[in-house]
C-alpha cells in the first residue's frame, strides 16, 4: 500500500469526535460506579467504620491527655463525577488511540473518595520533646511569649472583663490609688491603641509562610490602613489628654480590632507545635497495635504533605491504604479547622463551590419528593463524626449522620458572617426536617438505617469476622490482577 492510501486507511480507524465524547462519558460512568461503591456498599462502609472506631480507640489509649475527635466522610456521586471528568484534562492524562482504533482513556486515581480529618482541641502546652524539629518550634515559640504576655496585658487595659464576648470591649474605669490617693486612669491613648495594633499585625506576618498570599495580602492592607491612622493622630498632635484617649468608635472600627488580631496570634503562636505533634501522634497509632494489620491498613509514608494555600487554609495530608482502596487523612488544629470551614479559608467560598438549596416540595407532593431525594442522593455526602465516650472509658461514640443531617452539613456551610442568609437557612431547615419525617420521604430515600447517635462497634469481634475475611480475599485478587489502589488504562472499542 502507498503512502497515500496508508494514510487514507488510517483516517478512516480514527473515532470521529462525537464516539470520543461517547467513549469519554461511558468511562466516566464506570469510574463513578466504581468509586461509588464505597458509598453504596454495606460491608465496605462497616470496615471503614472499625477502622475509624480504630484510629479513635488506640489515640484514648496512647494519649488520654490529649483531646482529638474525627470527621469523616464518603464523597457523593456528583463530587466524584466531577472530580474524574477534571482529572481527564490534567497533562499526561486523557485518552489515546491504539492502532486498531480503540480508545483508552487514563485518569489520575481518587485518594479521597473516603476522607476523615483528624482535629485536636487545644492539647497541653509542651515545653520539651525528645523530638528535635518539635525543640526547634517550642523554641521559636519562646521567642513571642514576652510579646504575647504584653500584649495580653494591654488587652487587660482595654477590657476589664476577662469572661466577654470574643470581640467585645469594655473600657477600665479609672481606680483608686490608696498610696497616692489619686484616681488613677488605665485608659490608654488612641495612638497607643494602634502602635499595639501595628506590632501585632507585623508579628502574625511572621507566621505567615510565603504562600499564604492571600493572608500577607491581607495583613498588609491593614498595616497601610493602621499607619495612615497613626500618621493623622501624630500630625493631629493632640495635646487635651481627655481627647487624646481611646474613644468607641476606634474600639469599633470595622478596619481594625485589636481583640481580634490578638485572637489570631494567640491561635498562631500555638499551631505549629500542636499541627506538628498531631501529626507525629497520629503517625504513632500504628506502630504499636496489630488491630490494623488485622485490618489491613498501613500508613503510606511517602505521601505525608504540608499544605499551605494561598487562602491560610493549613493541614497536614496523608493517605492510608485500605483492603478497599486509599484513605485521605487531614490533620489539623481546632483553630485550622474552624478557618478552614467558616473562616477566610473556607471550602464553600472557593469559586465553582457554591451551594444553592433545592427547591422543598409540597409534603403531599410523592413525585416531587422523589426528585428531591434523588437529587439528594447524588450530590450529599455520607458524614461521621467520632469522639471518646466520656461516660465510660475505652468506648468510642461514633455517630453516623442521617439524612437530614447530612443534607444540613452539606448545605448549611456558608459565610457565617451573613446573617441574613442564615435566617434564610434557619428557616428552610425547618420545613426541611418536617419533610424528612413523612413517609413519602422515608420511602424514597436510598441510604437509610443512619442513626443519630451510638453506632455499636466490636472492633476485636470485626477483626475476626468472616465479613473481613471476604474483604482481605477479594483484596488480594485484585492486587493478583495487578489493580491493587491503581488507575489502570481503561480501554473502550468503538
């Protein structure tokens, strides 16, 4: 055959566009229902239910000092879709054609189809750890406790009600002085009030890593708004000390609130030392019991990353492999996390994130209802939540959302500074619970059998369950097939 008939023969093997697309959808399907498994499957959701009734039984054990609590969750099949469809796009990623004309398509694996976050609340302060890298932080820790113990000082000047509100600020009065029997005034200056405003933003700039630059950003507008206030008071000059005086409306400022970055350096100047020994702890958990070699989990060493985003949004990442597939895990502070859910960082107020409330039905509307959980189904998560029984040692309270929960956790994660728009949810989520009490709402949903509290774990019982067993076999076929936790070409003919 010529050069030209070759070529001919060749154009005819290639998928027109509209079979690529075809193919392209069909593979994303089959990804879905795969990943879909973990979400559907009762006996895949048992195993990971001991394995996080694991990790929460054997922290109590090794540090019962130290508070921690895990949230978890099954990502929906709308996330997974999406997440599989954007991962076709990435470079070295997509589909390819073989001689014969068939296409194989190949997508970078989904680590967090299963997902919990590990969050410890305020744990002791360490002053030594045979640790090194943990000396170095308490260390440049050290550094700021003079600063912090100023500055906490001063915030006593300001507000002399130590148990206020977060932000609220009640001014000193001025006290009697039995040695000189004068008043004295512990009001300070409104130059003062933002000389310690400046230094405490030029401190939490140290904090901050360079790629939190959104969070620099920040910091520095309020530096250029705090000395453009320091500027006009000095050229002020203002020599009646009655009006040189801190007033209300600079306690109010919107622009600038001294209890408030005194509150985000007191997180910081902590979060260092508590991520690092969190993430040290955790790591711990599994050197030291042979309930997870039972199970079949094993840390992935090489996957251990520190992210820091542009946003401020800070977490230690890791993954842990399972019997039925990856786990990620999210280590965090109390205080990361709560910047990370409703704060400057939260996941809702990235772009494409927004989440918009389905339309109720009418209670006697069962076609309507039906829609509605189906929709349900699709884009809301299954959420967990695992925590220490404190009314009776070595016994874990993992409760398992139902479905109103879960739909309120997914849709409820908005910018709490909104008032407005959490009357609104207030509201819906009112109308929403009554629906989810009648029977064409029962009978409609998929995953039922969620409970509201105490879920019964029996880890020692599980570990020797023939329910296991089958998982551990139908694990090892699969790694004998060589598709143990890998993305495999998955090949379409046309």
């Amino acid at each position: 055959m010529n050069e030209f008939k070759q070529k001919i023969a060749d154009e005819a093997k290639k998928p027109s566009s509209e079979e690529i697309e075809k193919a392209k959808q069909r593979y994303i399907q089959d990804e879905t229902t795969r990943y879909h498994e973990l979400y559907d499957n009762p006996e895949y959701r048992e195993y990971l239910e001991n394995i996080l009734g694991s990790i929460m039984l054997i922290q109590m054990r090794k540090f019962p000092r130290y508070l921690t609590y895990i949230d978890a969750r099954f990502k929906s099949p709308e996330s997974i879709r999406k997440k599989i469809s954007n991962r076709l796009d990435e470079n070295g990623y997509g589909f390819s054609l073989d001689e014969n004309g068939n296409i194989s398509f190949k997508s970078r694996p989904l680590l967090d189809a299963f997902a919990m976050k590990i969050t410890s609340e305020r744990m002791p302060e360490l002053l030594y750890s045979p640790d090194p890298y943990i000396n170095d932080l308490i260390q440049e820790k050290e550094k700021n406790r003079g600063f912090l113990r100023d500055m906490q000082y001063f915030r006593g000047k300001l507000n002399c009600d130590a148990f206020s509100y977060k932000n609220s600020l009640k001014l000193r009065k001025p006290e009697y002085n039995p040695e000189t029997h004068k008043f004295e005034d512990f009001t300070v200056t409104r130059i003062e009030y933002y000389q310690k405003c400046e230094e405490l933003l030029e401190r939490l700039k140290d904090f901050v890593s360079d790629s939190e630059e959104s969070v620099l950003k920040r910091y520095d507008e309020q530096l250029n708004y705090v000395r453009g206030r320091l500027r006009d008071l000095i050229a002020l000059n203002e020599q009646d000390p009655e009006k040189a005086k801190i007033r209300r409306v600079d306690l109010e400022n919107s622009e600038i609130n001294f209890i408030a970055l005194l509150n985000e350096f007191e997180e910081r100047y902590n979060s260092k030392v508590e991520l690092y020994n969190s993430t040290m702890q955790f790591l711990s958990l599994f050197r030291d019991d042979d309930i997870f070699d039972k199970l079949g989990v094993s840390v992935d060493m090489s996957t251990l990353e520190e992210k820091r985003a542009t946003t401020g949004y800070e977490s230690n990442f890791i993954i842990l492999n399972t019997l039925v597939g990856p786990i990620e895990v999210q280590i965090q502070t109390l205080d990361q996390h709560e910047y990370g859910s409703f704060g400057p960082a939260a996941h809702s107020k990235r772009a494409n994130k927004e989440r918009d409330l389905p339309v109720l039905p009418a209670k006697g509307s069962e076609k309507e209802i039906q829609t509605l959980t189906q929709e349900l189904s699709q884009r809301v998560p299954i959420y967990y939540h695992i925590t220490r029984d404190t009314k009776e040692p070595e016994r874990v309270i993992a409760q398992r959302f139902d479905d109103y929960q879960n739909s309120k956790a997914y849709y409820s994660q908005i910018d709490q500074s909104d008032l407005a728009k959490i009357m609104d949810n207030h509201e819906y989520f009112e109308r929403f619970m009554d629906l989810t009490k009648t029977e064409a709402f029962q009978n409609a949903m998929v995953n039922k059998g969620a409970t509201l509290g105490f879920t019964p774990i029996d880890i020692e019982k599980y570990a020797d369950s023939d329910k296991l067993k089958r998982l551990k076999e139908e694990a090892e076929a699969k790694k004998d097939k060589g598709q143990n936790h890998e993305q495999e070409d998955h090949e379409i003919e046309i």
